[in-house]
C-alpha cells in the first residue's frame, strides 16, 4: 500500500497537470471543502477488504479533488467499502486508496463518490 504522503504529493501533481492541460481554474464553492476538477478518464478499482476476490472494474471517472473523486461503474458498490483507484498520470500508474462514500443508480450504471483516505 502507498504511503499516505506520496500519495498525496502524486495528487497534488497530477491536479496541477489536470488545470495546466484542461485550463480549469479553483474557483471557492460554499458546498465543497476542495475544488472539483472535470476530468472524463478511464481508471481502475480493485476492492480490497472484498470476501470474494474479482478482477479491477474498469471505470470512467467524472470528477476529482484533493479529496477524492467520483466515476462511473457497471456495479454498485458499498458505503464504506476500501477500494484501491489506479490512475494513469504522467508519472505513471497511481494507485489511490479509498473508501466508497456514496452509490446511487443513475440508468444503467451507477454513480460513485469515493473519500481518499488519508
């Protein structure tokens, strides 16, 4: 498992390559304790504390912060389920622990926020 520091600076890199590249810019939200950048990318999550063990969902993600990040999945996962986010960045792959926030159907797939654990 990465170290809880590193993992923070590669996000902190990876936000700041996230508004170099898309022009997105912090701007304050009363609702949010960080700005949330768009970013439509393709990601990996492996549940980590599972009974049975599967292969990564592969997922498309919606948005990310300094505090975690949102995607799209094929399943629902559960509240307070540790999960495991990789990430292709400039830097290579970043694999991010986590835990599921929230799970809500939304069509066909289901919409998941998940805190960065820290």
């Amino acid at each position: 498992m990465p170290q809880v520091a590193e993992v923070t600076k590669h996000i902190e890199r990876l936000l700041e390559q996230i508004e170099r590249t898309t022009g997105q810019k912090p701007v304050p939200d009363a609702r949010r304790a960080s700005f949330r950048y768009i970013w439509l990318a393709p990601a990996t999550v492996k549940l980590v504390d599972s009974q049975s063990p599967s292969e990564p969902l592969l997922v498309t993600l919606g948005h990310i912060s300094r505090d975690g990040l949102e995607f799209r999945s094929s399943r629902r996962l559960k509240v307070d389920q540790k999960v495991l986010v990789g990430l292709e960045t400039d830097e290579g792959e970043l694999q991010i622990p986590a835990t599921v926030a929230h799970s809500t159907e939304s069509g066909v797939r289901f919409v998941v926020g998940v805190r960065f654990d820290s």
